[in-house]
C-alpha cells in the first residue's frame, strides 16, 4: 500500500489491513466454481488463488457458524424456570442471536447457501486434487506434495495419487515435512503422535499428547455438535408442506437433530476417507494414559484414568485388575473423570430421547456400537488394550442397521439370445466370478448411429449433478438417458429412429444379460446411460489417474478393510451391470476389474464397437476405467436390478412412450415429464 500509493501513516495502513479483514468472505462454491474453469483453461496460477481462496472460505463459514451457535446458545440458556412461553422466548433468541452473528461475520447467510454435489466434493477433498495438479504445472513440488497428501488421506484407494507422491519424494527441495495434511483433525493428530511416543517408550510425552488429544477431543465434540443445528434432511417428506401439529414438527426436526449430535461420536473415530470409526477410539485415551502415568510412577492419575476407562466397559477384566492393583498401592479409592463422566451421561439421556423421538415419527432406530471393543491384554505389564487400534475398524456386521453383501448362486452360460452375438470369454478366463465378455451385440452401423445421437444429446455432467469431470479433472463426461433421448426424437432435434435404436439396443442388452446368467426372474433396469469420456487437450502429460476410480456398483468399496459394505449411499438395489462399448478409436481407456484391494488388476478389456462387458454388481466384481488419454471413449452403461420396487422411473415412462408410438397414439400436448435420476 505504502509503494503503490506512495502516502500512508501507519495508522491509516492498520485501518486498511482491519477493514480487508473484516470484509466478508466470497462463497466458496463461486470461488471453487472459478477455481474449475481456469483449471480447464489451463490458467494455473488463477486455479491455485482461487482454490486457496475456496478452502479458506469453507472454514471461515464453518468456523463462523460454530462460533456463532455456542456464543448464542451461552447467551440466551434455558434455565430451571421454565415454562410455555420461556421455552419458544429462548428459541427465537436465539433464532435472532445466530442470524446477527452469522451475518456479521460473514455476510448474508443466503449467499453461503451451497449445493450437495459441492458439499460433497470438498467433503471428499477434490479441491486438493486440482491444487496438486495446478502446483506441479507451477513448478511448486513442495506445495503439490502437501496437497497431494491430504488428498491422498482421504482417498487411500487412489493408487495414481500414492504413486504421485512417491515421484514427489524424489523431487529436489522437497522434505519429509513437506507431506502434512492439511486438514488433519487435531485430536486426530495429537492421539496419532501421542501413541507414536507411547511405542518409543516415551511416557512423559505421550501423557501431554494424550491430555491434549482429550482437550481436542471435547472441544471437536462441541463444534460438531454445533454444526448439527443447521438444516437437516427428511427423509420422505418435505417439513414445509405436511401438516403435523407444532409439537410434532418441533419432535421431527429435533430428533433429526439429536441424531445428528448422537453420531458425532462416530464422526470423531473415523479417519478421512474410511467408512467405519476407529475401534474403542475414546476410550483407549484413558487406557494408554493409565499405563503412561504408571510409569512415571503417578498412581492417583493412573487409577483415575483406569476408573474412566470403566465407565465405558463397565468390570471389564484387566482393567478392573488395574484399579485394585491401584487402590492397594495408594491406600484409598479414587475417581473418574468429570468431563468423561458428564459425557456419558448426555450419551444416555440423549438415546432415552431419541427412541422417543422415533417412534413419534414412525421411524426405527438402532443404537449404534459406538464402544465397540474392549481389546485384550494378555501381557504381565497390562499393556494397554487396542494399541492397534489407529487401523483397526468397527466390524461391520456389528451394524444392525447394516446388511451385509449376501452370496448369490453363481450361475451363467446361458443362451445369448441372438445368434449374431459371440462368447468371448467368460468368468474363468475373466479371472473372476459372475463376469462376461461379448462381441458383437451391435453392428458398426449402430455403432455410428448411436455416436451420433451421443454427440446431439449428451449434456456435460449428466447423471453427476452437472459436474463436467465428475472423476478426473483431465476428462470430460458427457450423458443421456433413454427418455431425454426420445424427449429430442419427439422434439424433432434428433432423427425418431435413433432414439430409438438407444431404447432397443438397452433392451436387447438386458436380455443377453438375463438370458446367459440364467436368472430365474426378470431383470429390471435400475439405470441406462448413454456416456462418452473426452481427453481434455493439454492435460494428458505425465497423467496416472483413472477414468472412473475403482469401485463396486451395490456397495462401499473398502479396500484396506479387503471388505464392501453393502449400505447407502450405495445403490445397494443393483445386482447386474453392464457396459456396451461403440467405438475404440481412442487411447487408453481400458474397462478393468481388480481385486478388493483395488490394486490388484485381475483382466482388461479393450472397448470396441459392439463389445459388452457385464457382470455381477456387487464386492466381487471391483472395477474401473484406465485414463482416456487421446480422443473420446463412448457406451451405453446400465445397471439392472431384480428388484421391481426399484426399476427406473424413467423406463417405464419411456416404455410408455414407445407403446404409444408403436400404436400411433404419439403424446398429447403435455409432452413428456422427465424426471433425471443422479447416479454415484
């Protein structure tokens, strides 16, 4: 400022400063948004400000509406005065309280309103994706490294970042400490660096580590729980338009809530990227500290921890052991923790509350298995118990609410429906189970015809909730569904005919599909989508990543667990796909399954016109798509379910609409209503 203006006191440049600061922060889905498209036009520099910008932003709203919430919620309390009128006069006070502190610091809350899809990517660290792509082409390996980390933690099955990051060690200038992720959670944090001590030997500082870790714990804690209190979702109906009495609005919205804030013990044991939380995370704290003040000889800490811990497992064994072993070297009893204590007992009044609130709703709850293990200690030193626990996993099958993937009877070989179509291998020769490969089930003509009707209809970002490169920031995806094609038939932008080659080529897929594993009931579609992959010109040097990431088409892909979990938001309907390929004039883009490692490539299929790979959609089928490095990769993908409560809307409207040609009796004047369905 002094430089450019050439006058200005120091006072006038803190007031400057001051005002910059207090300026409200841009949204951070805008700033992401820009950050994207000069990722496309391959202006890095801009990708890495405004990317900075969009993270920085996230947390400031993030931080904002925490700080908000507690500061509000400390000044209007309910207090044991309580009656009618005191209950809703704290309410909107608090209502009125957040409001002006929301927009004090950030500015009119309805800018910072963000769409799902944008949640979800910074959720799943995208961000940090481009900023490792946009560092690299600046030159910047130091900054690359760390982005490409904290991707990297998030996403541990991303076998191209893993091997990103090992090209980075090589780099000059840069340093081990250069690989730190960026959106460690602290307590997360200081528990890992606190056992990593407790291994060394080095019990007077993990016991800082560990006290810290529980400070950071508690503090987590609030603000999750803080963040609870913005809108929730309701799942099969809208709160503004049903007619349920006050209370029973206030009950709805409230256990939706108090779900959210009970679960926030989940959230704190699970890692970036994993799906289950860390086994017995909580209560291990107090397990490692009473053995670590044991040693510094510190026994009234130690059978305070011990104590603790016992309020979780109420006589577990060895740690009961430990209690009388302490109580006899001290001579007198002791107690357990306050803050742990008090903790629990909000744990317990809030499940009483939540199975109120449930069953006013009408909905099932399942308590979940937060404490899940205890852990053994076998030793004479009473180590303590789940010193592996950083890696360990809540089993899943001890879920209630979880189904576990069932086994299906493996059967195929059967009739291919058409004589044109030709086995080319089957599960055996695919290395694998449930899995065919078919040529021919289309003629180059079709091939071509369906090119084309791709190239009119195909938006970017359909079936993605408009996200032009949904898997990879080095492609673009393009898709349509049946009935948007025959939407553009009846429309007259595309030929009648092609849009409906597209219904009749999905159909006659379905049949081989259902025809050659020998089903015994009828195979329902679930989705179809006609999709083409583009090489993004000027992005393919040096390029490692996939087309579309290994995954599983009905359940959560856990690769370091060597399981699938068969739970939403997998489309766990889905029990058979397909991918019906219409061209192989590109490079790369090879169909692959792996094993559950998500590493281990066990067969590849290269795309042709007319070629169809299908198989089962569950965990044994693990699959993805190599980098389509030069030119533009096109099929038709479906998904089939035996399931008829799930079969596509928009199929049976489309098969509405071909009845209805094929009888002549073409739409009446309300057109067609289409209904798009996202797709993971």
């Amino acid at each position: 400022i002094i430089q450019s203006e050439g006058i200005c006191s120091i006072m006038q440049c803190i007031v400057y400063v001051l005002k910059i600061q207090a300026s409200p922060p841009e949204p951070y889905d805008l700033l992401y948004d820009t950050a994207v498209r000069a990722f496309y036009n391959s202006d890095y520099a801009a990708v890495a400000r405004h990317m900075e910008g969009a993270l920085r932003a996230c947390k400031e709203v993030r931080s904002s509406r925490v700080r908000c919430r507690l500061r509000c919620q400390d000044q209007h309390p309910f207090d044991a005065t309580f009656s009618d009128l005191r209950f809703p006069d704290v309410v909107l006070r608090r209502a009125a309280c957040m409001n002006a502190c929301i927009e004090e610091r950030i500015g009119t809350q309805s800018m910072h309103k963000v769409g799902e899809d944008v949640v979800q990517d910074f959720h799943r660290r995208i961000p940090y994706n481009y900023l490792q792509l946009a560092y690299r082409k600046l030159e910047q390996p130091d900054q690359a490294a760390a982005a490409a980390h904290t991707y990297f933690q998030a996403n541990p099955e991303h076998v191209e970042m893993g091997q990103n990051l090992e090209q980075y060690k090589d780099q000059p200038g840069v340093e081990e400490e250069h690989f730190v992720d960026r959106e460690a959670r602290p307590h997360q944090r200081s528990f890992a660096a606190a056992v990593g001590l407790y291994d060394e030997g080095d019990h007077r500082g993990a016991i800082a580590l560990f006290e810290e870790a529980l400070v950071q714990y508690y503090e987590a804690d609030s603000e999750c729980r803080a963040l609870c209190q913005w809108p929730q979702r309701f799942d099969g109906h809208d709160h503004l338009r049903y007619r349920y009495s006050l209370y029973e609005i206030i009950s709805d919205h409230f256990t939706q809530v108090l779900h959210c804030e009970h679960e926030c013990v989940r959230d704190l044991a699970t890692r970036p990227g994993r799906l289950s939380p860390m086994e017995n995370y909580l209560p291990q704290h107090y397990d490692y500290l009473q053995f670590a003040y044991f040693h510094e000889d510190r026994l009234e800490e130690a059978l305070q921890c011990s104590l603790t811990y016992l309020l979780f497992h109420q006589g577990e064994e060895s740690m009961t052991d430990n209690v009388h072993y302490y109580r006899e070297m001290l001579g007198h009893d002791g107690q357990p923790r306050e803050e742990a204590a008090w903790y629990l007992r909000r744990h317990k009044q809030e499940l009483e509350l939540l199975l109120i609130g449930s069953e006013t709703m009408g909905v099932e709850f399942t308590e979940g298995n937060y404490w899940s293990s205890t852990g053994g200690r076998e030793d004479s030193n009473r180590i303590p118990s789940g010193t592996d626990g950083w890696m360990e996993y809540v089993p899943i099958s001890e879920k209630k609410n979880v189904v576990v993937a069932a086994q299906q009877q493996l059967k195929e070989g059967g009739p291919l429906v058409y004589e044109d179509v030709q086995l080319v291998q089957n599960s055996a020769a695919l290395n694998g189970t449930q899995r065919v490969l078919l040529d021919r089930v289309i003629s180059e003509e079709e091939c071509s015809d369906l090119r084309r009707l791709a190239h009119a209809v195909t938006m970017a970002g359909d079936g993605y909730r408009g996200r032009m490169s949904p898997h990879t920031p080095n492609e673009k995806f393009e898709g349509a569904t049946v009935l948007k094609t025959l939407q553009f038939g009846y429309e007259g932008r595309v030929p009648m005919g092609s849009a409906r080659l597209f219904y009749d080529v999905s159909e006659r897929a379905r049949r081989v599909i259902e025809s050659y594993f020998l089903l015994n009931s009828t195979l329902h579609f679930s989705y179809t989508h006609l999709v083409c992959r583009t090489a993004i010109t000027g992005q393919q040097d040096h390029r490692n990543d996939l087309s579309h990431p290994i995954h599983a088409d009905n359940c959560l892909l856990d690769p370091e667990a060597n399981e699938c979990w068969k739970e939403p938001p997998a489309y766990t309907y889905r029990d058979f796909s397909a991918l019906l390929y219409l061209n192989g004039d590109f490079e790369g883009g090879e169909f692959i399954f792996t094993e559950m490692d998500a590493k281990t490539v066990t067969a590849s299929v290269k795309p042709l016109c007319g070629r169809m790979v299908g198989f089962s959609s569950g965990g044994e089928n693990p699959h993805g798509v190599k980098a389509v490095t030069s030119g533009q990769r096109c099929a038709v993908a479906l998904w089939f379910t035996l399931d008829p409560l799930f079969r596509e809307l928009e199929r049976l409207q489309a098969d509405e609409v071909i009845q209805a040609l094929d009888t002549q009796s073409v739409w009446g004047g309300g057109g067609l209503n289409i209904n798009p369905k996202d797709e993971l």
